[in-house]
C-alpha cells in the first residue's frame, strides 16, 4: 500500500487513472484508506477507474474513506466503481459513495457495478438513484445490478423510481441497465422502464439486460426504441425468454432494419425455443438493411428449434455483408436434420 501511496504522489498531473484490484484476497479496507490519502492530490483527475470484484475481505466501512477521496476530487468527469461478487458492501456503503456522487457537480459518465451483491436493498438503491439527478452533464450511465434482489430485497419501489429519473436524463448519450435474474421485474415496470427511454432523442448506446418474462414486456421495449435514429451500438439480452412469439420476433427485426446508424449490434437469444428457420432468415434480410455495420454477435445457444443448417445459412448471408468486419453466430452443435 506504501508503493502504491508513494506512486500516485509522483504522477501528480495525471488525468486518467485505472486501478485492478480484482480478485486479490488480501485485499481489505486499508486501501481505501490509502486512496483517500493519495487520490485527492491528483488535482487534474477527470477519468478513476476502480476495480474491487470479488474482493471480499472489503466492507462498507472503507466505503466512508471512498466517498471521502471522491468528494475531493473536483475536476472528475468520469467514475468507474466495480464492486462485482463483493458480499460484504452494504446499504451503509452504498449510501456513503452516493453522498460523494451527489457532490460531483461535473460528472459526464458513471459505471457501477454491484452484480450479486445480495445486501444491497430498496434504501440504498434508491438513494443512488436519486444522486443521479443531481450531475447536470451527465451523459452516460452503466448499472450493473443483476442478482442482487434475488431475495426482494430490490423490490419495484426502486424500479418505479429508476424509470422516474431517467425521464429526466434526457441529455445520455449512453445507457447499459442490467438486472438480470431481478425477479421483481414485471410487466409493469418494463412499461415504465421502456417509455423512460422514449426523451433520448440522440442516444447512441444502449444495452439492456431484464429478465423479459412474458411478450407484454417485449412489446414495451419495441414501441419505444424504434426512436432512436442516432443509435450506433446496441447490446440486447433475451436469454431464457420462452414467451415470446415469432410475430413478435418480427416486429423487432424490422425495428433493427430501420436502425441505419447501427455499428454493432448484439443479440442474446439464449434458450428461446420459438426460433425456428424461418426466423433467422427474416432477421438475416433485416441486417442486410444495416449499411454501416461494422459488428454483430447473436446467440441461439439452447435454441433446440433451430436446425445446423438454417444457422449456416444465417453465417454465409452475414459473411456476404461487406460493411462487416466481426461476426459471430454462437450456438449449440446440432445435427442438419431432425428426427
């Protein structure tokens, strides 16, 4: 930690900064208490990436010295915290970095990252929420908050709320919201959260990861992204959706086919048993319409449905794309015909 401390003293122009920690299992709260020495001295930081994922000899008490280091640092415009798997932090830590958002009063980009953190509840999320009203620039967020209200302790409270802030973050050019295997999620608030979408007139990412249970859900999401003309990267994830129809497949293929600004685009079709053939070809002609295209990902891995040869024939159509640079079509290995 000395090292560390004596480094960061030398490097006292810096504007950028990363830190790893992740995984280290040493790793406790004294080095919290060494970047809230050290950090406020780099005057000229606009960029801390932090990552503690899995760090689990840290708790909520170095979270005080966090908040504190943050708070100090008055030129920062982007803050990266990753906190993944680390089953220590609690409402107590969450609320102290929330404190410290609040005071950034230039922040242009946040990504946070609590993914099965299973403490955290509605009192701190909400609090979070809450502080992303206060930066006015803010221009990009990243939630990552998927398995932690496996036990309800995020309930539709929080997801009510998190759709009242985003209307009024009409200037993000960017947005990634995972809640995955959030089981509070229903029908309702996907409404609420898919018209939440509907002021950004000049997104340009987008990436959602809900557990969308029933084609109600679906359907929400899109009546409402076919607004977005600027988007260029778009990240969709609709693993394990069984309820979905192929007329409603259908209707977002020709929503992405009016999506001519797209430069990547990744679909997780994971476990979606209604799939069949025909389905691939449909969106196959839609991506065709896709000009600027530079990347694509789809994953129809458990999609039993689909056979070898309707995904070849899917890979040869993408590989005729000659805008394309990356692609790649996962699935399981399955024979050309069925019994």
């Amino acid at each position: 930690m000395k090292d560390l401390g004596k480094g960061l003293k030398r490097i006292s122009s810096l504007h950028a900064l990363t830190l790893n920690f992740a995984s280290c299992p040493q790793m406790t709260d004294k080095i919290f208490k060494t970047l809230d020495e050290f950090l406020p001295k780099l005057a000229s930081l606009q960029s801390l990436n932090l990552d503690f994922g899995k760090c689990h000899k840290t708790t909520s008490k170095g979270f005080r010295y966090l908040s504190n280091c943050l708070q100090r640092l008055n030129v920062l415009q982007f803050i990266g915290l990753n906190f993944k798997g680390s089953f220590n932090v609690t409402d107590k830590g969450l609320n102290s970095l929330c404190e410290a958002i609040k005071g950034l009063s230039l922040l242009q980009a946040i990504s946070l990252n609590f993914f099965d953190c299973h403490q955290i509840s509605d009192e701190s999320f909400n609090n979070l929420i809450e502080s992303l009203k206060i930066p006015r620039s803010l221009q990009a967020v990243n939630l990552n908050f998927g398995k932690n209200n496996a036990s309800g302790r995020i309930t539709s409270k929080s997801f009510d709320k998190l759709s009242q802030v985003l209307q009024r973050l009409d200037s993000l050019k960017s947005l990634s919201l995972n809640f995955e295997k959030c089981f509070e999620m229903t029908d309702e608030i996907l409404k609420n959260l898919c018209e939440s979408l509907k002021s950004y007139d000049y997104l340009q990412s987008l990436n959602l990861n809900f557990n969308w249970r029933t084609r109600n859900g679906l359907s929400h999401l899109t009546e409402h992204i076919s607004n977005f003309s600027f988007l260029q990267f778009m990240t969709l994830n609709f693993s394990s959706c069984f309820d979905i129809m192929a007329s409603l497949f259908k209707n977002l293929c020709q929503i992405i086919k009016k999506m001519t600004s797209l430069r990547s685009i990744h679909l997780n079709f994971q476990n979606c048993y209604f799939l069949k053939d025909e389905d691939l070809s449909n969106l196959a002609e839609c991506l065709k319409k896709l000009t600027s295209l530079r990347s694509i990902t789809l994953n129809f891995k458990g999609c039993f449905n689909l056979t070898k040869q309707g995904l070849k024939t899917l890979e040869q159509t993408l590989k005729m794309l000659s805008s394309l640079r990356n692609i790649e079509v996962i699935y399981d290995e399955i024979p050309s015909r069925r019994a």
